[in-house]
C-alpha cells in the first residue's frame, strides 16, 4: 500500500504547478485550466484522507468540488466570450475595465 | 506523468496542447483515485473532467485559436515562479514539520469494500448530504442560467445581425445561439 504522504506530497506539487499556471500565464484560458488543477490537486488530497481514515465524507466533498469546478468553468468561460467580444484580447493584463 | 503533464500544460505555448497535457494530468488523477479504491469518483472525474469540462475548453480554444499573443508567459514569471515555490515549501514545511505526516498502521480493506463504493457514496449522500447536494443542483442551475445569459449577444449586436425572419421579439435569435448554450447541454449531461 503506498503511504498517505506520498498522495499528499503529489498533492502539494500539483497545486504549486496550478499556482504557478495562474502567475505566469498571459491568457486568461490558460489561467482558467490552472485552477483545474488546483482543484484536482485538493480533490486527490480529499481522496486520500477519505482512504486512509476509512471515512466516506471525503468522496462526497470531492463530489461538491467537482460540482463546483463544472459551474465555475461554465460561467467563467461565458465571462471569457464576453470579454473577448468587447476587448478582443484573451491578454489578463489588458483586462483593466475596472480601473479608474 | 501527472506532473509532467501539468507542467506541460502550463508552460506549453500552444493552447491545444495545454488542454491535451491537462487531459492527460486528469486522466493519471483518475487513476489515483482507483488506487486509492474510489472507482466512483475516479468514473465522475473522467466523465465530468476528461469528458465535459476538456470538451467545452477545447470548444472556446477553438473559437480563440487564431487570436492567441505572441507572447505565452507573463513578463514577470520569474517573480510566479518563485511565489509558487514558497507556497509549496510552507505547505511542506507544514506537513512534514509538525509530525502530521506519521503514516499509522498498515490499512485494511476500504469500509465500503463489502457494499461497492457507489453505493455507500449514494446511501451517504443522499441521507446525511441531502441537503448540500440539493444546493448543488440550484448552483448548477444558476451556472447554467448565467452562462446562457452571458453568451447572448446584446441588443444593439441583435439589431446590426441581418434578420432572418424568425425572431420571437425577446428570446434568442436561432442563428445567434453562442457555443455556450450548446456546449452547456454536454456539461450537464454527466449530471443527470
């Protein structure tokens, strides 16, 4: 059986390789797709406590997270299509509509 | 290969490719989960990930593709990077630095393996998580409300478009519908 820090280490990785994604990224889809893998990286994390601690609670969150992710990218890629027809960039740093 | 394909996906310039490395980083996530004997979560991540959620992003690449910067990285990624890897060392310093990270004694079986894991999720869920679940519903209706919402073209937009003869005065133009709409439909159908 592999150990509970193993899964939590990978965990830890993916979610810096998502916090990375979204600091460096120039387009906002991409920045999108980084917060995808954040999410996975605390569902694997969520999963793997459920396991080890022999509780079932952890796969239900995991379930509302996912939920979560599925509206999250639907309204957040309908905001993109929306911006994209007023400012037709996909640039995050030009996206300064709410500066005065 | 879950981490190669992350990095992949968030460093490779072309927009397709990222969304093919994610595919593939989803996919590896999915197989952890049935190492971690949670096959029914390990199916949702599929259909709703690798299914759904890659589908709808590879729609919208496609709608952007010829319209993507010369320029993939933002110009202070230096300054991400390094951020990026203080989280992940105080996540570290957290976990292996306050003896949280003590394994405990060899598992045995899951609880659920007697009755399928589907199952018990199903019983627990709908028992003890009723109540979070039917919100989850309203907020999936809520997203979907939005994203049609959002994707119609405004009015003046409506007014420029020739007329085709068969608009209905305040509901969307046939020939208007935005991908979001149609992609929409492929989004809840995992939920169902």
């Amino acid at each position: 059986m592999v150990p509970l820090s193993y899964f939590v280490t990978l965990s830890f990785l993916l979610f810096t390789i998502g916090v990375i994604g979204i600091l460096i990224r120039r387009n906002i889809l991409m920045v999108l797709m980084a917060i995808e893998l954040i999410l996975n990286a605390v569902n694997i994390n969520l999963v793997a406590f459920s396991r080890f601690h022999q509780s079932l609670d952890g796969q239900i969150f995991v379930f509302f997270v996912m939920t979560i992710a599925a509206a999250e990218v639907v309204v957040g890629l309908a905001i993109v299509i929306v911006a994209f027809r007023r400012r037709a960039t996909v640039n995050v740093a030009e996206f300064n509509l709410m500066k005065w | 290969m879950i981490l190669g394909g992350a990095t992949i996906a968030i460093t490779a310039p072309n927009l397709i490719y990222s969304a093919l490395a994610l595919l593939v980083t989803l996919i590896h996530v999915a197989g952890i989960y049935i190492l971690l004997s949670a096959e029914f979560v390990a199916a949702v991540q599929i259909i709703v990930y690798a299914g759904a959620i890659l589908v709808l992003y590879l729609f919208v690449l496609m709608i952007f593709s010829e319209h993507q910067g010369t320029q993939a990285l933002h110009t202070s990624f230096p300054v991400g990077v390094s951020l990026g890897f203080i989280v992940l060392a105080e996540m570290l310093m957290v976990y292996w630095g306050t003896g949280a990270a003590s394994d405990g004694g060899p598992l045995g079986p899951p609880v659920w393996a007697k009755a399928g894991n589907t199952q018990a999720i199903g019983a627990l869920l709908y028992t003890k998580y009723l109540f979070p679940f039917e919100i989850a519903s309203i907020i999936l209706l809520v997203a979907m409300v939005g994203a049609i919402t959002l994707g119609k073209r405004s009015h003046k937009a409506k007014e420029l478009a020739p007329a085709n003869g068969s608009t209905n005065g305040f509901g969307a133009h046939p020939a208007q519908v935005t991908p979001v709409s149609v992609e929409h439909r492929r989004e809840e159908a995992p939920r169902v």
